[in-house]
C-alpha cells in the first residue's frame, strides 16, 4: 500500500490522483466512462435519500 498506510494508502492515492488505478492509468475514453458510471451510482443513491427524507418527514406528521 502507499506510504505504509493501508488500506486507506489507495483510497488517498486514488483521491489525489484521479488518473492513477492498481492497474495502471487510465485512458481518457475509460475514465469517461468511469465518470459516467460515477455519475449514475450517486443519482441514485440521492434518489435513494431523497425518498428516505421523505418517507420520514410524512411519518412526523
């Protein structure tokens, strides 16, 4: 792992380099597409919170 932190060392690396992966860089057409699939996880997982939000405000009431 980088720098002996574990874990966590590829998460930082990854974070602060969006280019690097375990298996080398990425093309720029792979990280449009990774971007891309980025993008669909998080709508849907906000979706996903949204409705949570509002499945609990109407049980307030």
């Amino acid at each position: 792992m980088p720098f002996g932190m574990g874990p966590y060392g590829w998460f930082w690396l990854w974070q602060n380099y969006p280019y690097f992966s375990p298996f080398g860089y990425l093309t720029p057409e792979a990280e449009l597409n990774f971007l891309k699939q980025q993008k669909e996880f998080l709508e849907a997982q906000l979706k996903a919170i949204e409705e949570r939000i509002q499945e609990l405000e109407s049980s307030n009431k």
